[in-house]
C-alpha cells in the first residue's frame, strides 16, 4: 500500500503542472486603455464630432463630462464607452436573435 500523503502530493504536482501548461498557452492579455481627460478639442477629435455638436450634447447631458471651473473635461474612457453604447445590431443579429428566440419557444 502505498503512503497516502505520497499520493496526495503526486497528484497536486500534475494539477500544478497541467494549471501552469494551460496558463502558458493564454495569449497575452490587452492592455487596458489609460483613462486620459481631454479638453473640448481633444474629445471632439476622438469622436469626430464637431466642437459646436459637442457643446450641443453637454449642454442636453446627453455626453458624459467634467467641469470643476470653468473648463470642460471629457474621461477619454468614458467618451469611448458612450460612442460604443450608441452600437446598433445588423440585420443578420436580428435574424439570429429572432431565430434563437424562436427555437426556444418551439422547444417549449
């Protein structure tokens, strides 16, 4: 009979090893966008918008911004996240969500 503690510790070093051969295998993580404050300028460059638009959409608050004086500052961050937020589906989307939907309530 072999010794229990032997086993356990075979055992935990292929674990080890088949954990650390897959960990190798990942591809490198991106990196993360820095966040950035941008001016008027800079902001409406990123998004290719007009500054006069810009003002337009702080003014509604339809544009996420700051403004500790009398500046405005855009998070470079938050800027991207909100044009992205604005992403409309393509038809072949609708389709396949419309399909998935379907098949589920056909296999009901």
């Amino acid at each position: 009979m072999t010794n229990p503690f032997e086993e356990i510790t075979t055992r935990l070093t292929r674990i080890e090893n088949l954990l650390l051969e897959k960990e190798s295998r990942k591809p490198d993580p991106v990196l993360p966008v820095t966040d950035k404050l941008l001016n008027i300028t800079q902001a409406s460059q990123l998004i290719n918008m007009t500054k006069g638009s810009l003002y337009g959409l702080v003014h509604k608050g339809k544009v996420p911004y700051s403004k500790p004086g009398k500046l405005l500052y855009f998070s470079e961050k938050e800027l991207r996240e909100w044009v992205q937020s604005g992403r409309r589906q393509t038809s072949q989307e609708i389709q396949a969500e419309a399909l998935k939907s379907l098949k589920r309530i056909i296999v009901k």
